[in-house]
C-alpha cells in the first residue's frame, strides 16, 4: 500500500468557525449538529468559514462470493443497477444533481461485463470477490490493485476539485463481507451482528457456520489498541485480503487518499461503513475527515455506528445501497454551509444579543 500523510483538523480555523457560529442570530447551540459539522469542515478545509463546497460522488462496483452456493444471480442484478448510471436514470444521481455533484462510477469487481457501458469507468481487476469458505475473498496482488485504485481515484477527484465525496456501491452478496470486517475490527459477536429468519437456520447456527469459515485464516485480533501503527496495519490489510472483497479495499484506499488532501467523505451503509472502520483503523486520524449521514435498521451497520461514536442525522429507511444515502448527506453538509455563511451575527444584523442566558460572554454585541 502506497504511503500517505494525514494532517490533524486545524484547530484555529475551528475556534473561529465556532466563535461565528456562536453569534449567528439565533439561540446559542440551537442548530446542533449543523454547527459541529460547520466547526468540522472547518478544521478539514482550514478554511474558519468554508463556502460553496465542490461535492462528488463516487459508486464502486463489485460482486462478492461468486464461487459461494448463494451465488444464484450471477451478477444480473448488479448489472441492471449499474445500466440505471449508465442510462442516468438512478435517484442518486437525481440526488446529485440538485447539489450540482458529479457522479463517478467504476466497476472492479462485477460479475457481469459492462465494458459496452459508455458511462461507467470499467477497470475490473477480477469479476467478483471469492467465497471465503473456498479460498480469501481477494489475492494478495489484487488487494494492492484495489488499494491503490482506491487512491488513485482520490487523486482524481482531488484534483477535479472536489472537496467533499459521497460513497456508495453496487453489489450482490455483500453481507457476509461486511459482517465479518465489522465484526473483526470492532469486537462484537456475529450472533449481535446477525438477524434471525422466521426459516431456516437459527442464529447461532449461522454464527457457527462463518466460524467455521473463518476461523481457520486466524484474523482475530483480541486487542487493535496495543498493536503498533505497522502491525494494525498488517491486520487491516490481512483481513481485507481473507473477507473484505475488492470493494472495500479500493473504498479503504480511497478514504486515505481522501483524508490525505484534506476532502472529506460522507458513507452509509454497512458496506461503505466497512472500509471506513478499516481505513480508521489504518490511520486513527482518518475519523476526523469522514461524515456518517444515515442510520437504518441493519446490526452491521448500528454497530459501526457504535464504535466510531457516530450519530446520523438521516434516518434511512429504504431497502438499497448505490450511494443513495451518501448522497442525500451531502444535503445536510450543504444547509450547515448555508447556515455558517447567510445567517448573519448579531452585529452584521444590527440586532442586540441577550444580556443574559446561554450565549452570555460569548455573542458579541452591537456598539
């Protein structure tokens, strides 16, 4: 994996971001989570009063487990969704198109061929992750590809100038994948992780039956906190290799990338969610630069939100990926923009602040 650098969020920046935000005409601390993602932006742009962000999206393509018994699509769902961006017709890029986003969207991994797709950015490295029950989801050699991939897209989009970018995805059988990265990294259980079917196998029984999977490659890391930077960072890239699948890495590779040059990223699934946890894990201050935007019931996904300490502020109850989600964050970054740089304080309206209460020794006051 390439090296990168990651700089902390500037702090100056912040402190003036916050003392603006703080005289804005309205109660102290009233607009909640869209002062902290103004004070943040701040920080990752160095910038004390970011305006007119230049957002992105970026889909990554790829099928997983395509030598595993669930395979009984091969893939043709997959293509269906992608042929939706190719054509133009997908609710992300209606999404995107009211903020002006460009969507980019690559296929590394699809079982299906979309080279005769005009849109899509076809670099397939393989078609489809393997099963791990067979051999690791990806080759050594191809979780280098899917990483540097990764960040050379973050390259790309840098210099495109953008400054913010969605992530979504288009893939079948994604699950298993993000289960088992989510759980490795994060500790918890795959019985906590998993839902039980009114059919079928109980929870436990398919707790022990990916066990049974896993447990051979030994990727269980009792304690990430006393690993040194290098061997986390062995860890993160031996897992991806055993149960990531190449959409998680490339996403991994380009969260890094992202952060490097200082462009944040927003994610919502449990898929996206599961390169952020490796990627985080990689580099703990990759946290700062990445934006959770939607919550939904899926365990994977509540547990990444647990350990990162996130709390969305969509509530997403649809039943799809293709960074739809991502997307509609990208609404909620730009009203925190609105909001830091069209309200007006109290002194440029001309408007006296309270004597007393909350902002009192903090809202400046007209002369």
């Amino acid at each position: 994996m390439r090296a990168f650098n990651i700089q902390p969020l500037d702090t100056k920046a912040m402190e003036t971001c916050r003392y603006r935000i703080d005289n804005l005409t309205k109660p102290i601390y009233s607009l909640a989570m869209l002062e902290t993602i103004a004070e943040r932006f701040a920080g990752v742009l160095a910038n004390p009063k970011p305006n007119h962000l230049k957002y992105g999206v970026l889909i990554v393509g790829a099928d997983h487990l395509v030598d595993g018994p669930q395979n009984v699509e091969h893939g043709h769902t997959s293509l269906n969704a992608i042929k939706r961006f190719n054509e133009g017709m997908s609710a992300t890029q209606g999404a995107a198109f009211k903020l002006q986003a460009p969507v980019y969207v690559v296929n590394i991994g699809l079982e299906q061929d979309t080279n005769h797709l005009a849109n899509i950015d076809s670099r397939v490295i393989r078609n489809g992750s393997h099963f791990f029950g067979v051999e690791p989801s990806i080759s050594h050699d191809e979780l280098e590809q899917a990483l540097e991939m990764g960040f050379g897209y973050a390259d790309k989009l840098h210099e495109a100038g953008l400054q913010v970018v969605a992530l979504g995805n288009i893939g079948e059988r994604t699950f298993l994948d993000a289960l088992v990265t989510t759980a490795t990294i994060t500790g918890a259980s795959y019985e906590t992780l998993l839902t039980e079917f009114d059919n079928g196998p109980t929870i436990a029984q398919r707790a022990a039956h990916i066990h049974s999977f896993v447990d051979p490659f030994d990727i269980t890391v009792d304690d990430w906190s006393v690993l040194s930077e290098s061997d986390r960072r062995t860890a993160v890239l031996r897992l991806l290799h055993v149960a990531g699948g190449l959409d998680i890495a490339f996403l991994t590779g380009f969260i890094l990338g992202a952060a490097s040059h200082r462009m944040a990223v927003v994610y919502d699934n449990a898929l996206t969610g599961a390169a952020v946890l490796a990627a985080v894990t990689i580099e703990p201050l990759v946290k700062d630069y990445v934006f959770s935007s939607a919550v939904y019931d899926d365990p994977i996904h509540k547990e990444q939100c647990r350990f990162l300490d996130v709390k969305p502020p969509l509530h997403y109850d649809l039943q799809i990926d293709e960074g739809l989600g991502s997307t509609m964050g990208l609404s909620i970054v730009d009203a925190s923009m609105h909001m830091l740089n069209d309200m007006k304080t109290f002194v440029e309206a001309e408007v006296r602040a309270a004597e007393d209460g909350a902002g009192k020794g903090r809202q400046e006051d007209i002369e």
